[in-house]
C-alpha cells in the first residue's frame, strides 16, 4: 500500500507539544511551519537571566523522561547528543506545618521507611499506596495516555478490555482526598498526597482519585535534573526539528486559522493568516490554549462552549529571588506545607481568593546545578497555587502573597531570608495569560474537580473543522512535559488516520 503523499502543516505555537507535534509530523514526511509569537520557541518553558543567577520561570520537575527519549529514538536521533538528565536522589523534601521535615527519597521502600519513621505513619500503607498507583497507571496509560479518549477505534483495542475489566479499581467514584483518608493513618500523609492533584491545577476534595497515578510516576519512576536546566529540553526539540526540516516562524502571531466553505455547510481548515500574510495548509496544528484557539483564531465559527465553558484549573504565582547565601535545610524541590489544608483550596476554588497560609514549592536549580547561582548565592523559584483570573485585584494579592511566603519560609526555617534577596521578579496570571495566551492564566486548561473530567477535555482533533487538530496542556490528555509529549503522539496518529 503506497504512504499517503506529504502535506503541508502549520503548526501554531512552540511550546513542548508543538514541537514535538512538528518533530512527529516531519518524519513521516510532511513539510512544516511553526509560527511563534514570541522571538523564541518554549511556550511555558522559558529561563530567565538577572546578572549571575538563572531561573527556569515555567515547569520545573522532570519525570517519564521515556516519553521525550521515545520521540527521539522515532526520530532516529539519539538522546544523549542532544541532552542529559540525572535521577535525583531525594525527589522533594517536604516540610510541614509542625515541623517535621520528611525527604522523599528515590528508592521507594527507603522513602517507605522514612514515613514511619518521621510521621509514624506504618510503611506498609506507603507500599500500598505506590502498588495501587502502579495498577492505576498500567490499566490508564495505554487508554487515557496514548490514545484519543474521542475516537471510536480507541474502543475496539484490546487495551480498553483491560481497562473496562480493571475500573472498579481505578477509584474514579470517590475523591483523591477520601481514597487516602482510608489509606493513611497520619494527617500529614494524606496531605502531602493530596497535593498531588495540584499538578494539573485541581482540587484534591473535589478531583477523583485516579489522579493518584502521579505519585506512581514520581514514587515508582523516578524524579529528574536536566543539565542545563529545563530550557535544555527545548534547545534540544528545536534543534531536532530544525533537523529534520521543520521551518520556524518566529515574532509571527497567528491572527486566523483559514477555513474553506465544503459541501453541505461544513468547513475545512486550510491554513492560517500569519504576519499579515496567508499560508496555505492540508493540515494546522494548534499548540495555543484550545479557548483563544476558538474564539480569536476562529470567531466566524460556532464554538465548542460545552467544553469551553468548563471550570478552569488554577493558576500560579511565582516569585524569582537571588539570594546572597546558602540555606543547607533546602533541597533542590521543596514544599512548605499549610496548616489548613482544605481552607487552602477553598480559597482557591471557592472565593477565588488567596489563602493567609499558602502551601510553598520552592525549587533551586543551583542545589544540582552551582552555575544557576554565585558561590555563594541560591536561586529561589517560590510557587504557590493561586486562583485564576477572576476579577482579583492582584496587586494587592501580590503584595500580601510576597509577605505571606516570606513569613512562612522564615518561620518554617527558622532564620532570615528577606534579608538576603538581591534579585528579585514575579509572574503572576496576568502575565501567564498574557505571555502564554492561557485563558484566565489557568496553567492547565480545565480543572479536573469531577469524576468525568477526562472525557470533558478537548479532544485533539476539531470534530466539526476537519483538518484541525490540538496538542498542548489545554487538550487530552492535560498538562504537564509528559502529557504534552504524548499529546503530540496522539495528534501524529490522527492525522494519519484522517488523511
């Protein structure tokens, strides 16, 4: 059976996804265009310079290192010309409200035994709990990961069998937080596992418990450092898809994706408006949030607003401190937890406000890699969760954020640190909407507060716009580098399915 002939692809956006959706389509062949508004690729992975320290401003942990070394290996390039990556030892020290300090450490049965012995809590529940998020990945990933959960065929491959067979065990009728209510005895534990429904932006008393398989990829996979810091990873997309033809269009803003009127009313996507200029193409890629993809690119056409319309994931605020000295009781990802955990994302989820007690990540690259920062100095990426755009006065959300996350830090630590910060900025969601067109600076699209949260996202392919497809954070199967990869995956297999 001859290949299908080569098309023509504009890709609108560079961030991970796009990039990788570019990589994949030139392979097979295709000729492709990426437009980026900015004046170079990332998206939400960018880095930021002030004087000696670096900081990576956008994701800062590195896990399922597979997913990208796959889109090489199918590149036929080979990983370690392009970048490296270390496993990191201790993958976050975690730092709790009433003192106790607990490291995660790598070797699971180690971090098993280091529950029991700083929070009491019995190791045997912690090795359940990584069995269990084992399982619910093994039954999830095939389906949920690596196939579109918006395509028929997805449901005639003996993959879904064993996930249908295996749901039961899945927890998807019951809320991350009861699922380790019952499988934790400490406080403390099921708090530092709930936290693991903030890696796509939801709300562990809302959001179902098979959002536990993130504590499989971080407990039982591992956690890892790009040399270089995570700007590494695209340097190396971008060289990869300049090497394999993939032609970049940078400073040029998509204005219109380009449709043509079909037979029977229907539309097709034929390219974009780019510069102020026409591009002709069989097939566009958007790695833009899928909501200014509608409703800017598209305006003319009637939109998906069931799925536009969905609650949105919250968004972040982060402050960039250099700092003139060392602090030996940090690691390189660190959380300062909250006292009052529920009170935390009630504020986030329902008043939309900030909580007088955030919960704190604090990541320094320069604990791995010194040249991040002076001999003598850290670099200090401070997170909290904050909720996303909604009518906030953030100036002032800002400010007393600032004050609450220095005040916590110093207490937590027990000595100064405003003191010692010489190098200072800030995103908040203003800036997030505006430098990455995330609608309302959500950094992952739509919350997955329900249980049907999966099948509520957009799928990657526009089911009434043929030859329009979606990868990135915003679309199946969410946010996050991993996720982003397989998005990429799973729009290269249906544009050859649809072709």
């Amino acid at each position: 059976m001859a290949a299908p002939a080569p098309k023509s692809v504009a890709v609108v956006g560079s961030g991970v996804a796009g990039l990788a959706s570019a990589i994949r389509l030139a392979i097979r062949g295709h000729k492709v265009i990426v437009f980026e508004a900015a004046a170079h690729a990332g998206g939400k992975v960018g880095e930021h310079r002030d004087g000696p320290f670096r900081f990576d401003l956008g994701p800062s942990l590195f896990t399922l290192p597979e997913a990208l070394d796959e889109l090489f290996h199918d590149a036929g390039a080979d990983p370690a010309a392009y970048y490296r990556y270390r496993k990191l030892d201790t993958i976050c020290r975690y730092i709790f409200a009433d003192g106790k300090v607990l490291n995660a450490w790598a070797d699971p049965e180690e971090m098993a035994l280091e529950f029991e012995r700083v929070l009491g809590e019995p190791a045997d529940n912690i090795r359940r709990y990584l069995a269990q998020a084992r399982r619910i990945y093994d039954l999830t990933e095939p389906i949920f990961l690596r196939s579109s959960l918006h395509d028929w065929r997805t449901y005639w491959r003996a993959p879904w069998l064993k996930t249908l067979a295996g749901l039961p065990r899945l927890g998807a009728f019951q809320t991350m937080h009861r699922a380790n209510e019952q499988m934790f005895n400490r406080p403390n534990t099921v708090q530092l596992f709930n936290r693991y429904a903030t890696y796509n932006g939801s709300n562990p008393y809302k959001a179902p418990s098979t959002l536990n398989v993130i504590g499989h990829l971080e407990h039982n996979l591992g956690a890892y450092f790009l040399q270089g810091g995570m700007r590494s990873l695209i340097n190396a997309l971008h060289q990869l898809a300049q090497e394999r033809g993939v032609q970049f269009r940078f400073e040029t803003p998509v204005e219109k994706i380009l449709v043509r009127k079909q037979r029977l009313g229907r539309h097709q996507a034929v390219g974009v408006r780019a510069g102020g200029s026409d591009y002709n193409a069989d097939v566009v890629v958007s790695n833009m949030d899928v909501v200014p993809t509608y409703r800017n690119l598209l305006p003319e056409l009637r939109h998906p607003n069931r799925i536009l319309d969905q609650p949105r994931s919250t968004a972040a605020l982060i402050f960039y401190w250099g700092m003139d000295r060392k602090y030996p009781a940090l690691d390189v990802h660190n959380i300062l937890f909250s006292a009052d955990y529920p009170a935390e994302f009630q504020h986030l989820t329902e008043t939309k406000t900030l909580c007088p007690d955030p919960t704190v990540y604090l990541y320094i690259s320069s604990k791995a890699e010194p040249t991040d920062a002076p001999e003598t100095g850290e670099n200090w990426f401070a997170m909290i969760n904050v909720p996303h755009l909604a009518g906030q006065d953030w100036d002032a959300l800002v400010r007393d954020a600032r004050a609450a996350i220095l005040r916590k830090v110093e207490t937590l630590l027990g000595e100064p640190v405003a003191p010692h910060i010489r190098s200072e900025f800030h995103l908040d969601p203003r800036d997030i909407q505006a430098r990455t067109s995330s609608h309302l600076g959500a950094l992952y699209g739509n919350s997955s507060d329900n249980l049907f949260a999966a099948f509520l996202r957009h799928p990657n392919f526009a089911r009434h716009l043929p030859g329009l497809y979606f990868c990135g954070g915003s679309v199946h199967p969410g946010g996050g580098i991993p996720l982003c990869l397989l998005s990429a995956r799973i729009v290269d297999e249906q544009v050859q399915r649809r072709s």
